[in-house]
C-alpha cells in the first residue's frame, strides 16, 4: 500500500487499522503536499497527526502532535503545520517552545486524575466511584507532576500491593491488577491530551487465575444459611443467608430499597446491575421468611441498614467470618461474598438446572460468563468418569441426569 499521497478526508477515513500483529504502535502514512505531516492510525483505528522536522536547536529529529483526525479538519491541520514549520526555518523547535509554556501549567497526577479523569468517567461508567477508590493506592504519585511520571513508578506500586498487607491477608492479584490498569488508561488520557508519552503501556498487569475453583456444595450451603440465620443480628444474618440464595452481587444486594420490595408479589427489583440492565428476583418461600424477619429502621429507605443514618451496611466481614466458623466451613478464608454467587450458579448446574435458566437468574447478558461457574460436583464427576465405562461394559448401573 502506497504509504505516501495527498491527504483528503475521504482517504484519512479510509486508511486502514494497524494489524494486532504489528510489532509497531500506529502505521505512519505521509501527506505530499505537506512535507513532514503525518497521519498515524493505531490498532484499534483511531488516527492522529503529527509533524516531523528536524530541530534547529539540538539538530536531532523531533515531532510535534498536531491533534486527532476527524476532531481536527485537514484545512485547519495543514495551516498548523505550515505555521509550525515557519518556526524551523526561523531557528525555532515548536515542541521546545510548546514545553515550555506547558511546565508551567503542567497538572500532577492527582490533579489530572480529579480534574479531567474522573469527570469523564462520572459519565460513562456506573462503577466511578471503583475507580476513585483505586486511586487511592497511588498515593505516592499524587503530587508528581504527570510528564514526570515514569514506568517505574507504576512497576514500584504493583510491587508495593503485591506485598503488602491488608485486613484480608495480601492484596489479590486481581485488586493490584484493576490498580494498575486503572493507571493505563488514565495514563492513555494523559497522552491524548498532553501529548506526553503513554508510559502505561510500558506496564504489563499479572497473570492472574480466573478459574473460580471454591464454592460451597448443598450441604455447606445449607449450614451456612443456618448459620446466618442464627446470627444475633437479623439485619446482617439475613443479608449472608439471602446471598447464598439468591446469587446477587453482594453489592447489588446491600443497595435495595423496601420500595423495591413486593412481599405479596414475591419480587425484588433492581432497577440496575452491574451489566446496565434491570433484573427481577423472584422470592421463595424461604426468601420471603427471611425478609419478614428483618425490621424498618426509621428514616432509613434501604432494607439492610447500617448504622449511619440513612445508609445502607457496609461489607459485614466480621460477622460474616463469624458464621463461616459456625457453620464449620472449611478453609473459610478460601469463601469470600462473591463465593455466595458461584456457590449458587455451580449447585444448580450441577443438579441439572438449564445453563440459560442459571444465566437469567444470576443476570449475565452473555452465557459465555455463566459457564465460568459451572463447576460439577464430585459425586457428578464421578458420575461423567463413569458413564463411558459402563456403557462399553454394557452395564446399565448408571442413570444418567
């Protein structure tokens, strides 16, 4: 492909992505009737102009961003350009003189991050609030101005999570990982906007394992509800005990309302989960038991309340360990809330509920995320390893379903 000719709106819009394959960045294309403008297109499409010249001052190659193709028009980049180059020949770098009026108004990390980061994703996503949380742990860049920051300080905060201590234990791969990749994309911002290097990608996140492999079978399940259900606070033991049976997010759960609430239609709502959409849960009779069993806190409009006024509770960890010893679950600190929502979907499969009924129920707008949970029970695998066999042997000792 011709990588060099006059550019027209209807070629830019034409140019091709960069394969995934590229060991480069962005594909460079050159304008003719402009020399030394660029178009850059990356390999999810998006295209950028730059304007390469060699600089007066330290005679080295440089480049200049000029602004990203269709934000900027090709009459207007052209005349950025020209005017730039006009700045060479008059013994001028632009970049230099662009980076000096730039120190002095460059924003910190933090700054960034509150001013133009965090706005921006108060729109977009549901879930800000996550990534504000996340920040947090990037204290020792806060006051780093941003074209200071390097790869390594991101690499020292991975390592510093990786071992550091928290009211769990250590911090999970997945906690650090969702640090470190909040940090790439802001860094990613920064380069749109900055024209700084993108020192995100410089970063790679950990491996992780994301086979769910702990859940609780029939039998721990059913101690564990009881368990929760004997706890001295009906408010706290009844959240426990309707995780493990209705498979919510526990966060999903924690935020309902009593008027979201219809005990004589047996339904709760949430007007909106984690995927975007609403979802309905239908009560059983034991659901509904529970529920009853929790009371109204005056002036409070959420079903589990907490002890600030008007607020629902927080994450109960410590009655929540407090029943798993209870219940006599083993390795208790293998079972975490999320656990409640894996436990559900695996016994269901497991006992012979429909993939695409386990999916409506835990909400998941692809089944692709539903079987990650589908975990067998031992006595099933048995079960599986066996089938085979009897059948070659002709010994019809096995009921299949």
């Amino acid at each position: 492909m011709n990588k060099k000719f006059k550019f027209t709106p209807s070629s830019l819009n034409n140019l091709p992505k960069n394969p995934a394959s590229s060991k480069s960045t962005e594909l460079e294309f050159s304008d003719t009737e402009v020399i030394g403008l660029k178009c850059l297109v990356g390999k999810t499409g998006n295209k950028r102009f730059l304007l390469r010249y060699t600089s007066p001052v330290t005679r080295k190659k440089a480049s200049i961003g000029l602004g990203r193709w269709p934000d900027i028009d090709l009459l207007t980049v052209r005349k950025k350009a020209r005017k730039l180059k006009e700045q060479v020949v008059d013994g001028i770098d632009p970049r230099q003189e662009r980076d000096k009026k730039l120190n002095n108004v460059m924003p910190t990390v933090s700054e960034f991050f509150h001013k133009v980061y965090l706005p921006l994703a108060k729109k977009r996503k549901r879930t800000w609030n996550d990534d504000e949380a996340r920040f947090r742990h990037c204290h020792s860049i806060h006051n780093l101005p941003f074209d200071q920051l390097t790869a390594n300080h991101l690499l020292k905060i991975q390592l510093d999570m990786s071992e550091a201590k928290c009211r769990d234990g250590v911090y999970a791969v997945a906690t650090v990982n969702r640090v470190i990749a909040l940090m790439k994309t802001v860094c990613k911002l920064a380069f749109r906007l900055l024209d700084i290097p993108n020192v995100g990608d410089k970063v790679s996140l950990l491996p992780e394992n994301n086979i769910r492999t702990r859940y609780l079978d029939l039998d721990e399940t059913r101690r564990l509800v009881k368990a929760a259900r004997e706890y001295h606070c009906p408010n706290t033991g009844g959240f426990i005990a309707l995780l493990f049976l209705t498979g919510c997010r526990d966060s999903e759960l924690r935020l309902r309302r009593w008027d979201e609430l219809d005990l004589d239609k047996r339904i709760l709502s949430i007007p909106r989960t984690k995927n975007g959409s609403s979802h309905v849960i239908y009560l059983s009779d034991l659901m509904v038991e529970i529920f009853r069993s929790i009371q109204r806190v005056t002036g409070n409009p959420y079903i589990f309340a907490g002890n600030k006024i008007g607020k629902p509770i927080y994450q109960p960890r410590y009655a929540f360990k407090v029943i798993k010893v209870r219940a006599g679950i083993e390795n208790p600190d293998e079972v975490v809330f999320h656990t409640a929502r894996h436990s559900v979907a695996s016994n269901l499969i497991s006992n012979g509920v429909e993939l695409t009924a386990v999916q409506k129920l835990l909400n998941h707008r692809d089944i692709s995320s539903t079987q990650r949970y589908a975990k067998l029970s031992e006595a099933k695998q048995r079960d599986t390893a066996s089938y085979l066999s009897a059948m070659v042997e002709q010994r019809p000792e096995i009921k299949w379903g």
